[in-house]
C-alpha cells in the first residue's frame, strides 16, 4: 500500500531511483535493470517502491514477478527517459571536449615539415598535458568523416562545412643555397635565370607569375624541374637542385640560418594561405582550442621579413 509522498528535497526524487525506475521501463523487466544496473533484482525492486512512495503515486502494476507501468508510470517514463538522456548525453560531451588531452591535426606535409614541427617543443613547453597527434592530409583532400580536429589547408580560406583561420600567408621568394651559387655563379639580374634550372611546385604559373610581376611577360623557362608540392620543392632546393619559387613563411628558418639565400628583393603575394580549420558542427575540445591559439600566436610572432643576397 503506497504511502503519501513525501516532501522531496530539491523537488527531485532519489536519482538511484529514477535510474532503476527507467530502466524497468525500458527493458520491461526487473531481471534486466538489475544486470544493466550492476544490482540484484531485490534492490531494484526496493527502489521500484522508494520511487512509488516518495511520489505517492503507483507506476507499475505487478502480477507476480511481471511488471507494467500504469498510465501515470508510462507518462512519467518517457520525461525521466528523455531527462537522464540528455544527462548522459551532455556528460559523454564534456567528457570528450573538456577531458580530453589530446588534439589530432592533419597538415599539409610542406606546413608540417618546414614550419609546424620544428616549433611544437614550444607549444609542449606551455601545455605539457596535451598530446598531439599529427599526420598528413594533401592538398584538395576532401574528407567529410575526418577524424581529425584541426586541419592545415591552403587557400583562399573558405572551404564548405569549415570554419577557419589563416595563420601564414603565402608570398613567393626566389632562393638557392650558398653553394648553388657557388658552383654556378652570381645571380645579380633577373635575366640570369635563363641559365639556370628553376624550381617548383606543379603550380606551374608560379614562375611566369613572377616574371609578369618584374615586367617579363614572355619570360622563356627553359629549364625546369616541377616536383609534386612544396615540400618537395624546398627539399630540392635545399639540395642544390636549382634556384626554388619558394613561400618565405616556410623557409625562414632556412633563410635565418643560412642554409639558402634570397636571391631578389621582389616577391609575389597571392590571395591564398595557410589556414587552420575546424569542421563547423563540431565543438572543439580544450586540447584543439588551445592549439588552435596557438597556431595563430606563433602566426604572429613569425616575421615574413627576410633579407637577400645577390650572392657577393
């Protein structure tokens, strides 16, 4: 015989009782609950009667062991069901956004390699919690079921389903190494390319853009050596291939210490760059944040201004 209901603190019956309670409901039998719950049956059904008597209202019908829920107890079900849903919902959420101590970006090899690695000890040094974890994407990949939190891409920064951030722009210089120019001679002129074997990425207008950009509009290339991307590029230039079209903001560690030399003053500055990006109906974890501002600062604190020799 159910008692009267009893005065609730908080307005809220026993949340042990509302787990039990909807559990029953949804699984149809005590049995169940009480595997799904870790419990014996007889704690499930000391919290069936807790429940029924702090409420005063019955929400089962029992003949013998078998249970259904009244009218009361089916209504009552589906806003309990729907309430420790959205609890449990939220809490897997915060638990993966907020908990979560490791950020996994996907980079163009040519960002990752010349410009993100050899800075991430700094961004350890300030968030030594945080695990990255880092792999390649290319460029135009197109992946809706990235796992990834971040990516590095470059363009013009609008990309469908993205929101995103440019973190380096993408001006051209032209370069080589010091012992380039050595084995092969100054360069003082632009008309001295012509005698050289000139560099870049399968973007094959780069080098006319160049040129057009100097007044040369019919600029003969008569020597070329197109790699796949810009990593491939700087690589072969850094090899003493030739003289690379090269992003300043990827090789000014190369630049600062000498590994290459700016050949020329001028430089051309596209619309595109690199951006980080984020998939827009995904909120990010603290870890992806505090990247993220990361990325820019270091962004901002990396001078595109670089020096050139004419090779004396």
């Amino acid at each position: 015989m159910l008692q009267g209901p009893h005065k609730l603190r908080s307005g809220l019956p026993p949340l042990h009782a509302l787990r039990a309670f909807e559990s029953v409901g949804r699984t149809g039998s005590a049995k169940d609950a009480a595997l799904e719950l870790c419990i014996t049956q007889s704690a499930i059904s000391h919290q069936l009667r807790q429940l029924e008597d702090a409420l005063g209202i019955k929400l089962f019908e029992r003949r013998g062991r078998s249970l259904s829920l009244t009218l009361a107890g089916r209504e009552y079900f589906v806003a309990v069901a729907q309430a420790l849903a959205l609890v449990r919902d939220r809490t897997e959420t915060l638990i993966e956004n907020e908990q979560q101590d490791t950020v996994t970006v996907a980079s163009l090899p040519s960002f990752a390699i010349h410009w993100l690695i050899p800075r991430l000890s700094e961004f350890f040094s300030k968030h030594s919690r945080v695990n990255v974890n880092l792999r390649y994407t290319l460029m135009g990949e197109s992946a809706p079921n990235d796992a990834a939190d971040l990516r590095i891409r470059y363009g013009s920064g609008t990309w469908e389903g993205y929101m995103s951030q440019q973190i380096l722009g993408g001006s051209l210089i032209v370069v080589c190494t010091p012992e380039y120019l050595k084995r092969h001679g100054q360069v003082r002129e632009t008309t001295d390319l012509r005698r050289h074997q000139l560099i870049h990425d399968q973007n094959l207008s780069c080098w006319r853009q160049w040129f057009a950009s100097q007044g040369l509009t019919d600029f003969p290339l008569s020597h070329e050596l197109v790699l796949h991307d810009q990593h491939m590029a700087i690589a072969a230039t850094l090899h003493g291939q030739g003289i690379g079209l090269c992003r300043s903001t990827l090789i000014a560690d190369d630049l600062a210490k000498g590994r290459l030399v700016r050949l020329f003053e001028h430089s051309t500055d596209g619309e595109n760059g690199y951006h980080v990006c984020w998939r827009e109906e995904i909120r990010l974890s603290s870890a992806a944040k505090a990247f993220r501002r990361w990325l820019v600062a270091q962004s901002k604190a990396c001078s595109s201004e670089v020096s050139y020799s004419s090779g004396d």
